[in-house]
C-alpha cells in the first residue's frame, strides 16, 4: 500500500477489528462479533476497490459506500462500549472516528472538484 494514508489506517483497522471480534467470539458473544467483523472489514474493502474505480462517480461511489459501513461499524462498537461485559473499544471507536473524518474529507473534496 504505496504511502495511500487511507488504505493504510482502514486496513490497519480491519486487522484490529478481526483480533476485536475473535476476542467477542471466544467470549460467546456471536452475533455482535459477527456483524462487527462483516462491518469493520468491510471499510477496507470498499476504499481499496474504489482504487480501481471505472470513474470518478464510482470512485465517490465507493467511498460512500465505506461511509455508510464507518455508521454501521460505530454502531456495533458503541453497543459494546456501553453494554456490561464487553471489552473496552475505546481505542478501535478512536481509530475509527480517524478515518471517518479522512473518508469524510475525501468525499467532500472530490465533490467540490466536480462542481468547478
């Protein structure tokens, strides 16, 4: 991952994510841990595939798509913040909040290039 700050920090994140959820996993706390893997992961995955985007409109694409799974997986770890029993997630909702505000930037920026 060529220096790309976002590629970085949300593949970064998914790794912690996974020992996260194989943490709730061995805890038998199944259906939180799924979900939050299939979200947290997901993040990743859609922002590399948007670097190979046929276009500028699938590269934003993409990258809303990234931002509709940052809700989802800020969602998930906020259930287990606030919920008796789970490990701390500060730390992830932190990571998270980061690359919510880059994701966020970008979209915006390519946006308002579009409009000029």
């Amino acid at each position: 991952m060529k220096d790309n700050i976002i590629l970085t920090k949300t593949f970064n994140f998914s790794l912690r994510i996974i020992k996260y959820c194989e943490l709730l996993h061995e805890q038998k706390k199944f259906v939180i841990s799924n979900q939050l893997l299939k979200s947290g992961t997901s993040i990743g995955a859609n922002i590399r595939e948007a670097q190979n985007s046929e276009s500028k409109n699938d590269f934003i694409h993409k990258f809303k798509i990234a931002a509709k799974e940052i809700e989802e997986t800020n969602y998930w770890l906020l259930l287990c913040k606030h919920s008796e029993n789970y490990p701390e997630c500060d730390d992830l909702l932190e990571q998270l909040k980061d690359i919510e505000n880059i994701t966020n930037k970008i979209i915006i920026t390519l946006k308002i290039s579009g409009k000029k």
